[in-house]
DNA sequence: TCTAAGTCTATAATTATTCTAATATGAATA
DNA sequence: TATTCATATTAGAATAATTATAGACTTAGA
C-alpha cells in the first residue's frame, strides 16, 4: 500500500483485499456488499473513494466494458476482457496486444489501451446446446444465469 | 432504414441524419440538443429508443469508452477510438484488429470486439507546448477546452 | 378507410456515481 | 505524550444517465 504512495487505512485493506480475492472483476456496489460483512461499518462512498485512488495509484485498473457500472480488476496490468451477454460473467483473456503506453498513433499519444469483447462465453455455450437437447424431451428452462442483468450489452 | 429492418419514422430518420453528419461520436444526450432545433417536439426518451434501434439493427454502433456516457458512431464498423483526456474529443483511429466476430478465444464466441486508446490528443498535445512556452512570457491560460469535462477518464 | 401492431411523448422511477459537511484518523512535531 | 494539520471516512443528499410506464399517435397492410 506504500508503494502506492497511499496511506494504509484499514478500509483501503479491506477493499483491496477483497479484489485480491475476487478475480470476478466486481462492481463497487458488489465489493461494498462482499466487504460489509466483515466491515459494517463501511459507507459506500468510501468504496468510491478507495476504488478511485487505488486506480490512479495504479494499484488496479478499472473497466469501463459495461455501460452500467464500473469493474474493478485487481490485476492492473493491461490484458483483454471478455463479457458474456447470457450470464454477465467477466474473464480475463490471454491475447497479445500491438498497443502499448506511449505509443503514438496518428499524432495521439496512448497512455491506455483497452480491449473488450463481446459474446457468449464458453460456458453459456455448452449450456445453451444442452437446453436444445433437453427441448426435445422435456420442458427446457432458461440458460441463462441472474448473477447480474441479463442481457449485458454489447455496445 | 427499410434494410435495417426497421420501420421509418420521422424520429429515427432525423436520428440518424443528425450521425450522418455529426462524426464527433455524440452522446445521447448531445443528440438530443442537437435535433432539438430542427424537431423541437422529439422527446429525450426517443432519443434513447431510437439510439438502441439502430443500434440493434446494427445500423450504427455504441461505444462505453467513457463511464459517463454512451457515445455512438454512424460507422458501424468495429474500429478502434481514442478518447483524450484533456479535451474530451473522442477520435476514429485506422488500426488493424486481429480479432474478429466469430472467432474463438479461449473457447469464448466473441460477437463484438472493441479498442478503446486513452491519452493526449495530437492538438493537446501541441496546446501544452505551446502553453509552456507562453508562461515564460506572460500569463498561460488553460490548453483544456471546457466542451466536455475536464477529466474524461481513463479507466 | 379501418385496424392491429408498433412508435412516440411526457413524466416518473431507477441506479451509478459524486458532492457536502461534519467527524475521525494518521503522520509529523513539539 | 499532547498538539496540530492534512487527509480519510461517514451518512445522506444531490446529480445525471438511463429505463419504465401509460396513454396518444402513426404506420403498414387488409
């Protein structure tokens, strides 16, 4: 925390612990639920706040792949990410990029660069062709997880 | 329109007229400012309601580069934005994707695939140099143009 | 023209995020 | 250790983008 420049408060640990224990790239209104158990005392806007300056910090990065609401990402790293449209899950992804921080492109100077994709994830496909296989015997039901909204936009 | 598979309405023509020569990537919000005056009696919600149509028909696209607010492009083409951080001005930029709708990765179907740059445009990035060399002299004034906020965020 | 389906408008509701002002805490100093 | 100052936290209100709702209005096709 330090080595960040900030000062270690309890609730800056807490909230970076729970994102080190969490790779599931939460929102801030879940990591305020995750970490209300252990820390009642806890307000919401202090998540902001600390979400804010462990990003600019650089200790996180935060996602802006869904217009809804931010993600967070314990892994500050610049990587790929993929959001599945039935389920709302989140993955890191393995891909190499051609951009780096610093590079210019037409005259613009890239201090960020971030990918997203859009899609069905792996195993929202498994389970949609089971479902069509189940429809021809029985009476289906949906597929589709409500973890989170269901119908996570793609842009 | 009819190609898009979508009725023509008065509303959505305009909409889209107002893409069609608008490639600053307007926000919904900018749209409706924007038609006001032609149309005075289009609702904001419209505004909306037709955005996610055309969208949808995959006549324009949605970009959640920034929290704040969608924009969107009349190009529906994936191709990469950049967003600068000190004017806010969202600019195309001409790069090669390697990834494209229906490939695979990592057993995920990716449908949509977008890159988002964060920076310094190339004219603030001549601004601020020019600033520097002002301040020797006389009084500097802002290089930041106020026309969106300030600080557009990288995530 | 008549009708059903789809669309638009205005307004209310929702939700993520930020602001504010008071309080509490951490770090530095005497 | 007591004091001080800057910074952090809290709770609740405020803001702003977006979505839902309900009724009026168009559009397309018979």
């Amino acid at each position: 925390m330090r080595k960040l420049g900030l000062v270690p408060t309890i609730q800056r640990l807490v909230v970076l612990e729970f994102l080190e224990n969490n790779h599931t790239h939460p929102t801030a209104e879940e990591v305020y639920q995750g970490v209300r158990n252990q820390f009642p005392s806890l307000a919401k806007a202090t998540v902001y706040n600390v979400l804010d300056a462990l990003k600019k910090a650089g200790g996180i990065q935060e996602l802006t792949i869904a217009r809804e609401a931010a993600r967070y990402d314990y892994n500050p790293d610049p990587h790929p990410h993929f959001l599945c449209r039935i389920c709302g899950n989140l993955y890191d992804v393995d891909l190499p990029c051609s951009i780096r921080p610093g590079d210019k492109i037409g005259g613009h100077l890239v201090e960020v660069a971030q990918v997203y994709l859009y899609g069905i994830c792996a195993q929202c496909q498994k389970q949609s062709s089971l479902d069509k296989n189940e429809s021809k015997t029985g009476p289906g039901r949906s597929s589709a997880s409500t973890k989170r909204r269901n119908d996570a936009g793609a842009p």
